[in-house]
C-alpha cells in the first residue's frame, strides 16, 4: 500500500480498523468460502422470513434509484407507512450499514419507516454500478447533494413532508450539510457519534487516550502514545502515529465498550438478507475507494462552526465512544440554539450504540425522537 493511501486509511476514524479487521475476516472467509457461504446461505432466509412485513400498511422496498446521475441503493422498510420517515445516513466514509443493520433495525420498524442507503462509493452501490462510475465524483459535496435528492424521493414515495435524519459518525458530515440546506425537510435530527472537526477529534481522542492509559498504569500504552506527541499536530499526521491511537482507541473500547475488537458488527452483513458475498466486499473496497478521495473534505469539516438550527437536534453519545470523543460534541451542543436540543446518553456503549445497546436505543427513538417527528407538520 502505498503511505498516502495508508495514511487516508487511517485518518478515517473507525474505518482503518474497520478495514483491518473485517477485511481480514472477509480473507478468511474467501479462503474457506463454500463451506461458510453455504451456511450463511442457509441461515439469511430464515432471518429474511422472520423480518418480512406483511400488514396492510407495511413497506418492504429493496431497489437502486437513481442519485447525482449514479444508481444508489436503498431499502425502505416500516410497518405502517403513517409512520414517521427515518433515513439513516451511515459513517465510514464507505462503512455501509444496509447490510449490518438487521439485528437492531425491525423494531425501530414497528415505530418508523426505515430508510437505509449504500453511499456512492461502497457496498451494493459500488459492486453493481462500478469502481469507476463510483469514483468519478466522490466528494462531499455530491454526496450531501445525492442526501437532498434521495430526501426528495422519500417525500414523494411515502406522502411525508419531513424525514427524521439520522447520521452515524461520517454520516453527520453530509448529513448535517443537506439538513441545513433543507431544514424544512427535517423534522428532527439525530447524530450518533458525530463527526464534527476532524482535527479538535484528534486532540481529544488522544488526551482521553493518555488519561485512560495513567488511570490503568498501562506503562505500554503511554510508552506508544508519549512517543507520538505531539498529537495531532500541526499539518499532515503521519501514518505511523495515527496507527498508534488508533490501536490503542481499539483496545480500550472506543470503538465497542469493553470490547478490544468489534468483530460483533462487522461480521453482521454475513446474515443480512439484503447483502450477498460481492456485496460484503464491496465494503471493504468501499472504505479503500472512499477514504482517500474524501480526505481532503473531511480535514475541511468544521460543523463546531453552525450556531443555529431551526430543527429539534438530539445527540445520541456513547460514553465509551474515543472515536468521536463526546467532549467536542457537548462543547457544541451547549452553544447551539434549536427549538429543542438534547443529549441523550449510552452508558454502555461506544461508537456503535445501535449495536451495542440496541433495545435501550430503540427506547430512545421512540419517546424522544418519534413524538416531535409525529408532530411537526
């Protein structure tokens, strides 16, 4: 791998150990691939069966539409098309979520309709329109661009005049720039583990990683981390030292609470009824395909800047999260006037608090967020 390559890799928050860990599994799945695919074959219609929504009402839609001139894929999925429209706006950049999402998302569908996106760049999206057709205009402003226009389409195709946004690490990036683009699109907004200033997400990820390391006396992990200071630092971070917090972010469950890897996720798209072996991939190739062509934008994002919204704003934190440290996010939030604003917090998790503590989530979709969705007109 060439060093800028491997240094965009790593500057993507999870996505560098995303790539490392779940593409190795992907290997090692190929290596042994008729055997485990043949039980992976065997298990998806079982869970496919058992998510099927049958109700009078119900939506169940799994098909490309046409974005920024790209063919993008989607699901929408929800029991009752009254209810309020949730578009999930996933992280990496090309951590898709489509495929990954089945442990947690049916019950979010009993109470919204669920929209889920493969981003340009990665999982269906790319296996089936390309690398090059991907490629050719992978930027943040197109990206936030196809987010408005698939807002559009959901508008229409269900009847709704506003969608709950809900944008998980990366996806806050785009997310929040087409919501503030269309606020009055957006009934509420949600950001988990938001990213919000690429370079004040690095100070403070790397000074929890040293109070973490002192409060465990782990003469290691400060032997590492002391030798990387200064952290970030002025310019370009090199490669060497962003590998250096990132290994220790995931041993000490930044990534998943108290957990030093996160193979629980990764691993889920193995059983989803929406994603075959190409599509899993395509993950993983996504992450290399999408991270290097979005650096620059995303060394740009300052949204710590935006003062005002005229939408309801929640913030879903996991306590465990050195991803995207919350301090960032509560210094923001403190300052920013919406007609409602509020933190909601996951003791229990880190980076992936859907995963993590999927049922108290679900909790907390339904009594803070549904009820100012359903009431907005």
């Amino acid at each position: 791998m060439r060093p800028a390559s491997a240094l965009a890799l790593a500057l993507a928050l999870a996505v560098a150990v995303t790539l490392a860990i779940d593409g190795g599994a992907h290997a090692a799945a190929a290596a042994a691939a008729p055997a485990a695919e043949a039980a992976y074959a065997t298990v998806r219609p079982m869970i496919a069966e058992q998510q099927r929504l049958l109700g009078p009402q119900a939506v169940e839609v799994s098909e490309a539409v046409e974005l920024g001139g790209l063919k993008q894929w989607i699901t929408l999925r929800g029991a009752d098309r009254a209810n309020p429209v949730l578009i999930y706006v996933h992280g990496g950049p090309g951590a898709a979520e489509m495929g990954r999402s089945w442990p947690y998302q049916r019950g979010w569908e009993d109470f919204f309709t669920v929209v889920q996106w493969d981003q340009r760049g990665t999982g269906k999206t790319l296996r089936h329109a390309g690398e090059a057709a991907n490629k050719s205009a992978l930027t943040r402003q197109r990206m936030a661009d196809d987010l408005v226009e698939l807002i559009a389409l959901v508008r229409q195709r269900l009847g709704v005049q506003r969608v709950v946004l809900l944008g998980h690490s990366w996806g806050n990036v785009i997310g929040m720039d087409a919501a503030l683009r269309k606020p009055e699109w957006v009934s509420a907004y949600v950001g988990v583990g938001p990213l919000l200033n690429l370079q004040a997400n690095e100070q403070a990820q790397y000074q929890a990683l040293l109070a973490e390391a002192h409060r465990r006396g782990d003469a290691t992990a400060l032997a590492e981390l002391e030798a990387i200071a200064p952290y970030p630092g002025e310019g370009e971070i090199p490669f060497a030292k962003v590998n250096v917090a990132r290994k220790w972010v995931m041993a000490y469950g930044g990534l998943a609470a108290y957990r030093s890897d996160a193979n629980f996720y990764f691993r889920a798209a193995r059983l989803s009824p929406y994603y075959e072996f190409e599509d899993r991939l395509a993950i993983d190739q996504g992450g290399q395909l999408s991270v290097p062509a979005l650096l620059p934008d995303m060394r740009r994002v300052d949204h710590t800047r935006i003062r005002e919204v005229s939408f309801p704003m929640f913030m879903f934190l996991g306590r465990h999260d050195l991803t995207t440290p919350s301090a960032v996010i509560e210094a923001w939030m403190a300052q920013l006037k919406a007609p409602l604003k509020r933190i909601v917090w996951f003791e229990h998790s880190a980076h992936l608090a859907p995963h993590e503590e999927p049922g108290r989530f679900l909790v907390q979709l339904v009594e803070q967020v549904r009820p100012v969705a359903a009431e907005r007109p």
